[in-house]
C-alpha cells in the first residue's frame, strides 16, 4: 500500500504543486468579487486565507512524521510547501492591509493588538525561509546552516496557532484543535530518549 | 405612548421590500458581468445612511446559541420554538409575573425605528426595526422606587439551540442596563424587521435595542426582565472584563484591546467597502451624552 503510493508519488513532479497553488485563492476572491461570500466577504477572505496558512504549515511539518511513521515519502514536495506556506501567508496579510484595515494605524495595530504582533512577527521569520528556498541558498549557506534556518519554522507554526488563539472571542474549539495538531507534530521532532537520559544523568 | 423621539430617518429611506429583491437581482446580473461596484450606487443614498437590506441583517448575525459563525443563526435558530413565549417579569416591579408574548403585544404600541447598528467586532449596519419602547413595558408593569437597575436574560435550550453545549460563554446570556438607560426613549424592544416578524436569528419574539452601545448590549430572544437594586452580571462583562465594560457604549476614542474602535466596515459594500468613522455613541451622542454627565469613559467601557 505505502510502496504503492510512493511509487504513485514519485512520477508526481513538484511544480504541479505550484501550478495548483494559486487556484483556491483565485476561487476565494472570485466567490467575494460576486458576493458569493455572504455580506461581508472581505472577512471571509482574511478568515479562509489564514486558515489555509495553517493548513499549508501543517501540512509542511506533517512530512518528517509521515515518512518515519508512516513511511510515505513527501520530502521532494516539501519545499514547494513551504514557498506556497509563504506567499498564502502574504495574501493573508495584504487582505488584512488593503481590504480590512485599509493601511489605517497599521503601526499602531502591529505594536498594540496582541495577535497581530504575533501574525507580523511570524510572517517576519518567514521571509528568510522564502528567501532562502533555492538551491543556489542551500549552496551559498552549506547544508548544515540552511537546515538550521529552516528549522524557525518551528516557532513560526507555534506563532501562527497563537495568532488563531489569540483572536477569537470567547472559548472557542477550533483555534485549540489547531494548537494540539501542531504542537502534535513538533512533539514527534523532540528526542524523548535524549531527554530521558539527560534527566537521569541530572538525576544520577 | 410612542414618538417621543423622533426619527432623522424617515420610512422613505427603507427600501421597499420588492426594490430591494429587484436591486439584488440587478447587483447579481451585474457582478456575473464586470464588478459589483459598477453598479449605479448613488453615493448620496451612502450619506443618508441607506437601511441594510432583509439578506444582509438576516444572515449575518451574532447569535452564538446558534453557533460562533455569521451564519449559523440562520441556519440553526428554525429549530428555536417561539409560540407559546413567556416572559418573566420579576425583582422590583409593582406586578411581577409570567408575562406571554401575546399580552404584552396587546399592551404595546409598535413603531418603525431606523437606527444605526454598531458591531463591538467594528463592522455595521443600518436596520429598521419595529417595535416598542422599553419604557413602556416597564411603565406598564410598574418599576418601584429602589430599582436602579434592569437585568435581561436569553432562553437557554440545549435541545434547539446547538451552541451552548460548548462553553463559549458562561449560558444563559444575560444582560443589563442601569435603569436610566433602559427607561431613555431611544431604547426599545425590537419585534419586528421592515415591518415582517423579526427573524429568529435576530432574537425572535423580543430583543433589546440599544442603538448607542455595542450590539451585544442589545440582548436577544429574551425570556425573563428583572428589576433590580445592585449592577446585574452581563455575560461578555463576566468572561473577559478587560475587553467588555458593563456599558460598552460605542465610543471611537476608546479602542477594544486587540482592534481600534474609530472605524467600522458597513456591511454591504462589497468586498472593496471602505472603512467609515465611527461617531460617538454611534451618532446618538445628543441624545444620550447626558446620561453620562461627569463618567471618564475611558474607565467605565
């Protein structure tokens, strides 16, 4: 069955993923511009396209798990996530700038409402991620110090599930589901029994 | 009884019934084509603040006994049961009782009033309810001296309402009003929408209308009235005190600690609809201002 589906996977190329890419945001927008999106469809958009950012980070951080768990090999996509993570993340934004809050007190926001400090400060670390996914990068860094890099996505999905957290109103289930699968899957990358050890070394 | 205050708006400005249906047809044939915004949209009909149509103020709501989403009070609260209703009326009344909703239709005069809507969430409406005022009510079941306060309270039905079996806030949701505020003749209780029954969604039979303070002061579905002496519990005021005061009047100056108050978005203008300032106590600071003579209300939210 996984073998089937790597196999599968294999003839699969990258790019499709990039070609794919744009489609649900033209969907989105299409729907709000013939007021497809209810009465308020500005928000909705902002709403669907952080939404799909999550979507996209978890789907980036579910491909280690996946291959030691499960065996099913994503790892040649996992770049092509990443860059799509990115520029949904940018639309979120610029929806948020241009529609919502129109380029009024954005300083002001960005500095004093909690959640939007959190989103800024994650879409800040994902720039060098971006800007960095290319090979000539991975070259010009070496191996060693572009993984580490890569590894601010950590922080960026734990901002990211905060960002969600920290927006709604009332207790809400949705934004905590989210939370748990992320810190889900960055629980799998801990190395349990180096903890161990180090926690009987301290208490030995 | 009734028209004490008058209206700046007049039943000119509601939109007919059947114009709207047209209009929407028109926006419909016309967004299939270029952009809605094409559409001959006198900017002036803006100015006049234009009533936001049946569509817009009955499928956009805030109702989370039916579910935190916009529109899932209009996809759940069929299943709330409105006839019989009862009321309670109790605490520091002269005639506390079971009050049913069709006894205290027969003793209320119903008038049109068109008021600005004003979301805590910083978007808005225009809506022309139909109703009574509160006063009226209260007249008529007769307030005693030492009550200062009024405390409101939604039904609870965990059988027709899908969304308090999650504790998004502590159910049922209450409300108040100092008395002062709930005897003002802007204050009323809302029955009705372009001259139809109010929907369900809307808070069906009876809901509160308090146009100069944030909408969820404007209490829903309301099941028991009660007078009291000491400031009542008010629902979003009990979950998170920082953010909603007990008075939560619209106020631009004020900002909610995570967005800005001095903007709203009105609902209805599309997706490139441009933020409008929000007026002080949502553009009925003449006629409420004095209510809150010597109060910093950058303490009192």
């Amino acid at each position: 069955m996984v073998d089937a589906l790597n196999t599968g996977l294999r003839r699969v190329p990258p790019w499709l993923l990039y070609v794919a890419a744009p489609v649900p945001v033209i969907w989105i927008f299409y729907l709000g511009l013939t007021g497809q999106l209810g009465v308020d469809p500005a928000k909705v958009i902002e709403h669907e396209l952080g939404l799909w950012s999550l979507w996209l980070i978890i789907a980036g951080l579910a491909v280690t798990p996946l291959r030691r768990f499960a065996g099913v090999n994503l790892l040649k996509f996992r770049r092509a996530i990443g860059v799509i993570t990115f520029f949904y993340l940018l639309a979120h934004l610029l929806t948020w700038l241009v529609l919502d809050v129109q380029f009024q007190n954005v300083w002001a926001d960005i500095v004093k409402r909690w959640y939007i400090t959190v989103g800024m400060v994650a879409f800040a670390l994902m720039l060098p991620l971006a800007l960095t996914s290319n090979n000539w990068s991975v070259r010009k860094l070496g191996a060693g110090v572009w993984r580490k890099l890569h590894k601010l996505v950590y922080p960026i999905a734990i901002l990211g599930a905060l960002h969600f957290l920290l927006l709604v109103k009332g207790f809400q289930w949705e934004p905590i589901l989210y939370t748990l699968v992320i810190v889900g899957l960055l629980a799998t990358r801990v190395k349990w029994s180096n903890l161990m050890t180090r926690t009987s070394l301290v208490r030995g | 009884m009734a028209y004490r205050w008058t209206n700046t708006l007049t039943s000119e400005d509601v939109t007919p019934y059947s114009a709207y249906l047209n209009r929407r047809q028109l926006m419909g044939g016309a967004a299939a084509g270029v952009i809605a915004s094409s559409v001959p949209m006198a900017s002036s009909a803006q100015e006049a603040l234009e009533p936001n149509t049946w569509e817009e103020i009955t499928t956009y709501n805030n109702f989370y006994e039916f579910g935190t989403g916009k529109d899932d009070p209009a996809r759940n609260a069929h299943r709330l049961t409105i006839d019989p209703w009862t009321v309670q009326i109790d605490g520091l009344v002269d005639k506390p009782g079971d009050y049913s909703f069709a006894d205290i239709m027969s003793q209320m005069t119903i008038e049109e009033r068109i008021y600005r809507f004003r979301c805590v969430e910083a978007w808005s409406m225009v809506i022309p309810w139909n109703g009574f005022e509160l006063a009226d009510l209260l007249d008529w079941v007769g307030v005693q001296s030492n009550a200062k306060y009024v405390a409101f309270e939604t039904a609870l039905r965990p059988d027709e309402m899908p969304g308090v079996s999650r504790p998004v806030l502590d159910w049922p949701y209450v409300e108040g009003l100092r008395l002062d505020e709930a005897m003002h003749p802007l204050t009323m209780m809302a029955t009705g929408i372009y001259g139809r029954d109010i929907p369900k969604q809307n808070g069906a039979p009876m809901r509160l209308v308090v146009p100069w303070k944030y909408g969820f002061k404007s209490i829903k579905s309301i099941v028991r009235i009660t007078l009291t002496e000491e400031e009542p519990p008010a629902s979003w005021n009990v979950a998170n005190p920082r953010e909603y005061g007990f008075y939560s009047n619209v106020n631009p100056n004020v900002d909610h600690p995570r967005w800005s108050q001095a903007t709203e978005r009105k609902i209805g203008g599309g997706l490139f609809a441009k933020r409008q300032p929000t007026l002080m106590f949502n553009g009925y600071e003449d006629e409420v201002a004095s209510l809150y003579e010597g109060m910093d209300l950058s303490e009192f939210i």
